[in-house]
C-alpha cells in the first residue's frame, strides 16, 4: 500500500464549479499535511498547509480528519487557471521527509 | 528575494558518464532536500540535509548516487555511470528548517541516452 494515496483523475469540470479531492495516508504518526500545486512540467509550488481544525484561503478549503487518516482539498469557483495537478503531501516528522501522492489533475474547461 | 535555483536546467548525456547536478537554496534556509519526479509519476524522496549533514540516505537508489553540501548553502547531487532508468527530472527544495513548508527549484531535466 502507498504512503499516501489519491485518485489520479482527471477531474473534469466546467468554470464555477466546486470541486473536492480526497488524500488518505497509512502512517498515523504523520504530523503535518501540505497541498502542493503542480503546473505541467513546472516544480511543485505549495498551495495550502493543513491544520488539524481545517483552514481556508479564498476559494480554497482544506481540512484533516487524523480519525480515518484522510485530507481533502475543496475549491469553490473553479477557474481556468486552476488546472493543474493537485499534490497531497505528508511531512513524517521523524525522518524529515515528504511523501508525495502521485497527485490529483484538475482540468477546468470554459 | 531569489527562490531555489538548479543548473544545468536541461542535461543529456550519454549512458556510462557522471553528472553533476546543482542546487543554490533559498539565503538563510538550512534544510535542502533532494527529489526526482519520472514522467507522469510523483515525486521520490532522494536525500535531505540540515546543513551540511545527510543523516538519512536512504532514498538514494543505488550506490552510483552521491550528494553533499558545503558551508551549508549549495548542494551537489552527483550520478556516476548513468544509466537510462536515471533519466527523470531532479528537484531540489529548501527550507527554514526541517518541519517547514520546502520550496522547490525549477528541476534538471536529465536524459540518458
């Protein structure tokens, strides 16, 4: 079983569009979660940390539920600058490493 | 300010040769981290570093793989006797300390022919 896991999509919805992916880790001493936004062959930029009481910035939701060991990413008003591939990734505090998913992509069409 | 920096940005080379790849971070970040992404696949975990040290090498994928960093800014990721299945962008991430958010550099993109 992958560390962590998330449909590989596509996601394919028109402009305006709410839209939510899912992530599950199998480690349960993780301890801290990241989105990271990937552009088509462009370096992984971060899009949102995630906080245990769930966080939200602008259109953008994320929230934690360490009780079934999934994270999700919700945007609301999808636009066309949103399509990108989505990362979920979790920090394993002993080791200092991030462990990727293989990442979500998001195809918004006008 | 300047983000992460790597050179060469694009490197092709021919299968049994050395390369050398390099990554200048973020001024004043003190952990730097080492990923390579195949096509269409996600990122792997290679090797980090809190300044000058690497106390896991783990994710390295065979001995041919080395890397090291000097006065706790640049990096080196050197691959020896290359071989195709190395061929795969090479991303390099900083950070303020081991816990933080990593800022990634725009990638090598390697190819062994």
């Amino acid at each position: 079983r992958k560390e962590v896991e998330q449909d590989p999509g596509p996601f394919n919805v028109p402009e305006g569009a709410t839209v939510a992916f899912n992530c599950t880790y199998s480690n349960s001493a993780s301890q801290s979660f990241f989105w990271y936004r990937q552009d088509c062959r462009k370096e992984p930029k971060l899009l949102m940390s995630v906080y245990s009481s769930g966080n939200e910035d602008g259109r953008f939701t994320a929230q934690l539920n360490r009780a079934s060991q999934y994270i999700s990413l919700l945007i609301r008003d999808s636009k066309l600058s949103d399509s990108a591939t989505y990362l979920c990734v979790v920090l394993m505090d002993s080791s200092y490493k991030l462990i990727f998913g293989s990442g979500t992509r998001l195809l918004v069409r006008p | 300010g300047a983000g992460v920096s790597q050179s060469p940005s694009n490197k092709v080379t021919e299968k049994g040769k050395d390369v050398e790849l390099r990554c200048d971070p973020i001024s004043g970040h003190t952990a730097l981290y080492w990923y390579r992404q195949s096509l269409g696949q996600g990122l792997e975990f290679l090797i980090y570093f809190q300044g000058n040290s690497a106390p896991d090498k783990s994710g390295l994928p065979s001995d041919r793989f080395s890397a090291e960093r000097t006065g706790g800014s640049v990096s080196t990721l050197t691959i020896q006797r290359t071989q195709q299945e190395d061929s795969a962008v090479y991303l390099c991430a900083s950070s303020p300390a081991l816990v933080y958010e990593q800022f990634f550099g725009p990638g090598t993109r390697l190819t062994v022919l």
